[in-house]
C-alpha cells in the first residue's frame, strides 16, 4: 500500500503550457536561457546539465514541478518568487507525492553520479530526462562522501556520518553547517524526537568553526547564496543551549558563539534584502548578549542594528543604536571597535543630514583607527581596515550629496581592499560607480560598473545589485558617453540573482 501513491495507474493529465515561464525567459533562446540557468547554478554551488530541450519541456509543461536542485536555482535566479509564481504546480500535488520529508532515509543502493553534476536532481515528478541520466534521487546524497574536501577535518570524527554527509555535498554555507553536527547532534525533525545531551567543549568548538566558516563565505561570494541554508546551523546552536552545559566556561562558550552566530545570519538576511530577519537575529544576538552579560557580544549586536537601521531609513535608530554599542564597547578597550562604531554613528547623522554631527564622528573613527590594532580586537572584525573605513566614510558622504568627496574616498577603497574579500571590492566599485554617475562623469562611472558585472559570477549581494540598477538609472540620459552603452546593456542582460 506504501508505493500505492507513487505507481498510480489513474490516467496522467495532459500538459498545460507553462505561460509565466515562457515570459520568464524573454527575447533569449532556450538555448541562452539554458546557459544563464547553468550560470546561476554555478553561483550557488549546484551543477545541472540544463540545455535548450529542457527549458522547452518546462515551457511546455511537460516539466510540472523542477527536482529540488533546479528549484533552488530557480529560486535563485528570480529572488522573491515562488515556484507557483513561476508558472510551476505545487509540490505536493504533482502525482501524488507529498513534500519531501524533513530526514530521508537512506536506500540501500542508488545509480553514481557522473563528476561536476548535482546529486538528488532527479525525482519521480520530474521524469528522467535522458539528457540528465546522471542525476540520482536526493537520498542518495546521504551515502557517499567521495572526494570531500573536508574528510580529514579534526571535527569529523564527531559528527554525525549521515548529517556530515548531507552536509557537505550541499554546498555554500552548509559546509559551515555541518561543523554544528558534533556527537551526533543533528537538526531535523528526527532530532526533535529525542533529548540532546549536555554540551561540552567539542560543541563549543564546532559552533565558532561554524561562525567563521560562514562568514569567510559571505567574504568571498556575499550572501544571497547562503542565508537559507544558514539557519539550519542557528537552530541548532539554540538546542545545544538549551540543552546546557559540562561547565559554567563551555556554557559561556555556547551563548557567545550562538550570539555572534545570530548576527552572521543576521547579515546574511541584511546584506540579502531580507531586513526584518535580518532585525530580528540581531534582537536575538543582544538579547542573548543581555542575559549572559557579554559586553563584547553586545556592542556587536548593537553594531549591526545601527547599520540596519540605517539602511532601512531609520536614521536617528541608527545613531542611538551606534551609541549604545559604544557604551557597551568602552570597558573592552578596543580602538578599532570603537572607530567602526563611530562610523556607524557617522552614518546615522548623515542620513538625518546633520553634516556637524556626520563629520565630528568621521573625526573621532580616524582618530581611534590610527592608534592601530591591539589584542582587545574582537575577531569578527578582521574586515575591517582602511579600505573599509575609506568605503564608509565615501557612504556618508554619498548621503550627504558630496558626490565628488564620495568618490574620492570611494576610490581609494577599492585600492586598498585584500584581494581575499571579494565581496567587498565589488561592494566599493559599485559605491564609486554610483558617486562617480551623480557626479557627471558618466564613461567613469559606466567602466566602474563594468568591473563590478565581471564579478557577479564570483559575488551574490542584493545590496550591490541594488546599487548597480541605481547607477544604471542615473546613466539611462548618458548612453552616447563612452562605455555607457556596453554598461547597460550588459546591465539589462545580467540575470537577478536575488534572494536564495
């Protein structure tokens, strides 16, 4: 009776023609549309053989619902739509399958998949294309660990084999989520099933592995591509909390490394688009940073609510959020701390057009920047350095409507910028892309903006993209000035990557 739903002997219906697909793909052949599908794949660590005959089957809606490895390309490519959105039949509906489950279990034999293509992109309601032979179903993804980069990691011996594994064939920032998986700690719902045991210092280790490995992704390839599957390893965190402790040490372990794993999911919600996640992980991050008395984890908290707030248009919340973290920072004796805060202040009285208040704290952050590093520095500050308070001060500025100051802090930036964050060269070219635009020096700006496409296959950021279709707008009246056209129209041609 279990396999009942799946061999059905009712009549299938007829394919409906996939309409809102079709306009999806525009003026470009299937066979350009195809190669963009490809390329988003590839921003978000999946591998599908897409090619022009599949895009015709979706469009003829042969293709009622996409296996789960198009559909998060999909997701991808189109930020803020649903599959139904997209022309698609719900999952649960499509030949009687409900929606996978939260823990599949494993079977005991799966066909291998060829190298370079996704494994689990094969499922029974999106039938075996024989241009996609190599595609097994998504359990097989719990078997094999073949080629792991990370098999001889020191916290490998701890996690569990089936989780690791999922894990680490994933992709993205599920490899830091599979460091949350020590001692057989897992987050399905299986887990929810039974107690987790006491913490100790290997869960506390693996939970600032997990903090870093997050965030050296987001400084590498931004964050559209991995705030989704981040929140897998914030809620596991939140178990071993609430599973408590060996020692009264581990446990303050715990509640700084869930805090500070709050306000990297925070961000990745922030830089993504998604600002009231994004405010509610950082109420979180100070809410646990109040209740364990960590004045560290509560300025950074306090950090972040600043900056959001500034970008979401909250100006004097910004200001006094910067001020809280600043009182909260002052017993711990960090100059740099305190310099990025006072930038953060900067911003708020930038944004309330306050140009006094904007430059006595833009003072105070080049003061305390050049007394230098010290030991009192906290670790998620490694980003911060000269070319990030030259990118800061250029987003005062730009505020302020000082085009030409902008530019020139804008500029120097991205000089001075570690080859190693990539996000944030991308992130300062688009800054002096727009400054340079508003200034009326259009072929400038239009050869910034072309530096910043080239590294959207590298960087996935809804902040930047916004900031490039702002630029375009500003260049629109300029397309006879030189490179503007090519800006442009490449610009218009770049796939949205968005939300994912």
């Amino acid at each position: 009776m279990a396999s009942s739903t799946v061999t059905s002997s009712q009549p299938e219906r007829p394919p409906r023609p996939n309409p809102a697909f079709r306009q999806l793909r525009g003026r470009r052949s299937p066979a350009e549309f195809a190669a963009l599908v490809r390329r988003a794949a590839r921003e978000i660590g999946e591998r599908v053989s897409c090619d022009a005959r599949y895009i015709g089957r979706v469009e003829a809606g042969e293709i009622r619902c996409p296996n789960y490895a198009y559909e998060r390309v999909f997701l991808h490519m189109f930020p803020g739509r649903t599959l139904t959105d997209l022309g698609f039949a719900p999952r649960s509906s499509v030949r009687g399958r409900a929606a996978r489950p939260a823990v599949e279990t494993p079977e005991t034999s799966a066909p291998d998949g060829v190298p370079g293509e996704t494994r689990g992109a094969f499922e029974p309601y999106d039938r075996q294309d024989p241009h996609q032979p190599h595609e097994p179903p998504p359990s097989s993804r719990l078997r094999s660990n073949r080629g792991d980069p990370h098999a001889k990691d020191p916290l490998n011996h701890e996690e569990s084999d089936v989780l690791r594994r999922a894990f680490m064939t994933g992709g993205g920032a599920t490899v830091a989520a599979a460091t949350l998986a020590p001692l057989g700690l897992t987050t399905g719902a299986a887990a929810a099933q039974r107690p987790l045991r006491r913490a100790g210092t290997p869960e506390a280790t693996a939970l600032e592995e997990a903090v870093r490995r997050i965030r050296l992704l987001d400084d590498r390839h931004g964050a559209d591509g991995l705030y989704r599957r981040a929140a897998a390893p914030l809620r596991a965190a939140y178990a071993l909390l609430d599973a408590g402790a060996t020692r009264q040490t581990t446990a303050d372990r715990l509640h700084s490394g869930a805090g500070e794993l709050a306000i990297s999911v925070g961000w990745l919600a922030h830089d993504s688009g998604r600002f009231d996640d994004a405010r509610s992980h950082y109420a979180e991050a100070l809410a646990t940073a109040r209740v364990t008395g960590d004045p560290g984890l509560e300025a950074h908290a306090f950090c972040n609510t600043a900056f959001l707030a500034r970008d979401t248009g909250r100006p004097r919340e910004a200001v006094r959020a910067a001020q809280a973290a600043q009182r909260a920072a002052r017993p711990l004796g960090s100059d740099r701390l305190m310099s990025l805060l006072a930038l953060r202040e900067a911003g708020g009285w930038a944004g309330l057009a306050d140009r006094t208040g904007c430059e006595q704290a833009l003072v105070r952050a080049q003061t305390l920047f050049e007394r230098g590093r010290s030991d009192a520095d906290p670790e998620w500050m490694s980003f911060y350095g000269e070319a990030e308070l030259e990118g800061l001060e250029a987003q005062c500025w730009s505020t302020l409507g000082d085009w030409r100051r902008a530019s020139r802090h804008a500029r120097r930036a991205t000089h001075l910028q570690d080859p190693h964050f990539t996000r944030n060269i991308a992130l300062y070219t688009a800054e002096l892309a727009d400054d340079l635009a508003r200034e009326g020096r259009p072929d400038e700006a239009a050869e910034a903006g072309l530096r910043v496409l080239s590294l959207l296959d590298q960087v996935q950021s809804s902040r930047i993209q916004s900031m490039l279709a702002g630029t375009a707008r500003v260049l629109l009246p300029h397309r006879r000035a030189s490179g503007v056209s090519e800006f442009l129209d490449r610009h218009a041609s770049a796939p949205r990557t968005g939300r994912a």
